[in-house]
C-alpha cells in the first residue's frame, strides 16, 4: 500500500518558481516504482509531466523540458518538482504518481495523491 501526499502548490506569476512536494508513506521498497508528476485542467484528461525511475532515469513531456526538474529521495520517500520560468498554460491541479508495472492510469499497481492547485496568474 502506498500513500502519496502533496504539498506547494498556490499563484505565483509567470515566470516566477515554485517547488512541488510529495510524501510517500509505503510498506515496500519505493524504488521498485516509478514515480510521476500529472496535471489537469478542468474538462481534459491527465496529463504526464515528468517521470523519475527507481535508478533515476528522467522523462519530461516537451512543454516543461528545461524548466521542471523532477527528483527523488527513497531514504527520504519525497518526490519533487522544482518548475522555474513557470507559464499560464502550467496551471493545474498537479498529482503525484507512483506506479509499479506500468505508469499512470494503465499501471498494474497505481496510486495517487489528492492533488495540488498550481495558478499562474500576473
């Protein structure tokens, strides 16, 4: 059983920065998981942001390439997303993922946290 929850989010204006916190609370090993960072806006399917691996391989949808950063500590069990020169197409509800077999809604084993509000507004 896995539990995720987030923390971070808010306004901030464009261009600005803003660090995306996520807590696990797990029974396993949480290196066997991928973790993720979704997003959604009202009336559209969830979105993949950015992925990490157990051995730290990354992945970032081409929108947020070199402006998220996406990390991982397992001693920790903290999943984060620093997101600098933020833009008002970033705002969303941001969800941390952690899925084993797969990623996202299509994983055998996927859990999510409650979401996190992120409002780019000048």
């Amino acid at each position: 059983q896995v539990e995720l929850r987030e923390s971070g989010g808010g306004l901030v204006e464009p261009g600005g920065s803003l660090r995306l916190n996520c807590t696990v609370s797990s029974d396993t090993f949480l290196s066997i998981y991928v973790m993720a960072w979704y997003r959604q806006t009202p009336g559209n399917e969830r979105e993949l942001v950015a992925s990490i691996s157990g051995h730290g391989t990354t992945k970032y949808r081409d929108s947020v390439k070199g402006r998220f950063t996406i990390s991982r500590d397992d001693t920790k069990k903290t999943l984060n997303l620093l997101m600098n020169s933020v833009k008002p197409e970033d705002t969303a509800v941001y969800y941390c993922h952690a899925g084993r077999n797969g990623l996202g809604p299509s994983a055998l084993y996927a859990y999510w946290g409650q979401g996190t509000q992120v409002t780019v507004i000048s």
